[in-house]
C-alpha cells in the first residue's frame, strides 16, 4: 500500500496515486494519528483530517475561502468562474445566490418526488428481475438519478445522457494526475443553453422555470432576477451534482452491503433499518473526498503556522471515519450505529443543497434493489473504480442468488 514515501516522518498522502485512490483510508488513518496537520510539497497543500478539524475548517468561511475553487487542480489552474457558481463563492455573494436555490430545492419539494423516483427505479430493475446479476452502476446508478434530476430541470430525456457525459468528463481524471482544468469551459452552454432559451419561451412547472423567474436581492441589494449566465451556471451545477454524487452513493450501497452480507440481511429482514443504513454508508464511504479551500489569514494548528493565501485540504472522508467522533472504531461498518452528523454534505454555509434529495434516491433505491435481490455478491474482476474527484465505481457488476 503506497502511504508512504520519505521526509518527514515517513508519511505521504498524494489523491491521486493509484494505490492510495483504490484504499485510501490506512493512509487517512496515519494522518489522523501522526500528522493531523499534513503538508504536500508536490502539490501545495495543506491537509486536516480529523472530524474537529474538518468540521470548524466548514464552518469557518471567513478563514477559509471558497473563491477561489473547491478543488485542488482548479485552485491551482486559477480558474476563472461563471457567474453564479455558489459552491465557489463566499458571502455575501454565496448568501443571495443560495438563497434561490434554497426556496425552489427544499426538502419538502424533494420528499414529494418518491413516487416518480420509485417509478424511475421499478422501470430499470424489473427488467432484470429473473437474470443471473445487474450492474449497480450501469442498470441503477447511471439511470434513476439521471431521469429524477432531468425530470426537475425539464431537460428532454433523449438528451439526458449527453449532458451526464459532459459532467462526468468535467470531475473525470487520468489515473495518476491531476485533472488540467486551464482549458475547461465552466460556463458551457452546449445543450443546457438551449434549453434555458427554449424554458424562457415556455414556462412550465420545473426547477428552470423556477430559477427563470424567482426574485431575490442580490449582494448589493438589488432586488432583480437570475442573468441567463447565472441559471445557466446553477442548472449546470444541479445537472452533474445531482446526477453524479448519487450515482456513486448508489454503488457504494452495492460494493458495502456485499462486504457485509450479515447486516443485508437484517435490512431485508426490518426495512425500518434502512434510512440509517444510507446513512451509515454516506459516512463510510462518501463520494467526494475531500473541499479544499484558500487560508485568508495565517493559521495555526498543532504548533504549526500555514500562511495566509495557502491550499487546506479539508478531507472529509478522514473526518468521517475518526474515532474521536465515531466511537469505538470508526473504521468499522454498523448500521445500527448511532452517527450525530457525518461530513459528507460538508457542513455550514456550503452544506449540500442536495442532501434531501440524495438521502431520498438512496433509501428508495436500496428498498428496491432488496425488494427483487436480496442477496448478491461483487463480481470483483469485472468491477472497477473510476478515477474522478467524486470517488466511486465506474462499473459494479454484480451476482444475484
């Protein structure tokens, strides 16, 4: 296991070797222990990986800045953002623009699509039904998400899967190197602008319309409605969002419950388990791994100064598994364990805006895929990561009994 490699005292974490990426948490586990405060020469970051750390790191705006990016290769590349991406921006900014987003994507709004999700889930898992195994991925993951979040923004469902595949090579990396986001267009109007022009000419009753016609009052205290570059940025961070962090949520419920076959089983056996089993895998396995922000001012921690104007990496898939927060072992999966909070949404004013819907689309699809295959295992040579700044499986195939 690559989690070391000279100076210091002998620990390395880089987030995008090979080694580390397939099983990164004995290397969480040394940082947490040896080196909570963890510096990367290679790549220019600073590292928190305990739950305190972690979690006063997201709550603390004015310390840690989200202007400049969340993710490492776009703070390094100096990114210039689209008008209205939120997730990187600070108040008072954030505030007016998340405010939108949080009037037309509450969790109300959310909980009254469980029929439509059952639905979407029913159409893609009855097919298989009586076959010898399914791709978590593939047959689940990359279908019900996609149809729920296309279904809220009103993009046609012919298109769905084009637009799924330019969010997934926007967060895609080569195995072994950063993601070069110097010649990425953040702002992209190919197939999402059209429908923004097409929506404005005909309202209907959709998130876009939502978005096209909500008023707020924004940072200078301008009461007015979203610019086409502002919606346009909001729909496309909903599209890839929404579709591909669920995605992964989905294989993880595949890949955890198959490694734990015994608490499937009590799942079956009591349904009434299942919301905190979701919630159990969001912290043991959560998707992104990691929000960096930039350090506003010098910082101190474990008797170390980081300066003003350096990267934190504030990783939360580390925080998620710290005893210090999830006693005894927080490396031990147990359905029947008693979480508080998890970080996965991150925490604070950045805290995902799509938590209830994600936790909706995750409990219905583990109801369903236990509903028709109670028992299944990996076919772990046909199963494969995929290299992203989401972690998760590009394909998860597997037996079902």
């Amino acid at each position: 296991m690559a989690v070391t490699a000279g100076g210091g005292n002998g620990i390395y974490y880089d987030p995008y070797d090979p080694d580390i990426y397939a099983d990164p948490y004995p290397a969480f586990r040394r940082l947490r222990e040896e080196q909570p405060l963890y510096h990367n020469e290679k790549y220019g970051f600073f590292a928190l990986s305990r739950f305190d750390d972690v979690e006063q790191g997201l709550i603390d705006h004015q310390t840690f800045s989200s202007a400049r990016g969340t993710i490492l290769e776009m703070i390094a590349a100096a990114v210039d953002f689209p008008e209205g991406l939120f997730i990187c921006e600070d108040p008072p900014r954030h505030t007016a623009h998340r405010g939108v987003l949080s009037r037309v994507f509450t969790p109300k709004k959310m909980n009254a699509l469980e029929p439509q999700i059952r639905a979407f889930c029913a159409g893609v898992l009855d097919p298989l039904m009586g076959s010898d195994g399914f791709d978590f991925v593939a047959d689940l993951g990359a279908q019900m998400p996609l149809r729920v979040i296309g279904m809220l923004l009103g993009i046609p469902e012919a298109d769905q899967k084009a637009v799924q595949a330019r969010g997934r090579e926007r967060i895609r990396r080569e195995p072994g190197k950063p993601k070069d986001y110097s010649k990425h267009n953040l702002a992209d109007e190919t197939f999402i602008g059209d429908y923004i022009d097409w929506r404005a000419c005909r309202p209907s009753d959709d998130l876009m319309t939502e978005l096209l016609l909500a008023e707020f009052e924004d940072e200078t205290g301008t009461v007015r409605r979203l610019t086409r570059e502002e919606v346009l940025t909001f729909v496309n961070v909903l599209a890839n969002a929404g579709n591909e962090t669920t995605n992964r949520l989905i294989g993880w419920i595949g890949k955890v419950l198959a490694d734990h076959p015994d608490q499937r089983r009590e799942l079956v056996e009591d349904r009434s388990l299942i919301p905190n089993a979701i919630e159990e895998i969001l912290r043991f396995e959560p998707p992104p791994h990691q929000s960096c922000r930039t350090v506003t001012r010098d910082v101190e921690y474990y008797g170390q100064i980081v300066p003003e104007g350096s990267v934190m990496m504030l990783i939360k898939a580390s925080a998620n598994r710290d005893h210090r927060a999830f006693p005894p072992e927080g490396d031990v999966f147990d359905i029947h364990r008693t979480i508080g909070h998890h970080l996965t949404f991150g925490y604070g004013i950045h805290f995902c805006l799509g938590a209830a819907l994600a936790r909706l689309e995750g409990r219905i699809a583990l109801e369903e895929v236990l509903e028709r295959f109670p028992e299944w295992e990996v076919d772990v040579e046909n199963a494969a990561l995929e290299p992203s700044a989401v972690r998760g499986w590009a394909t998860l195939p597997v037996v079902t009994r």
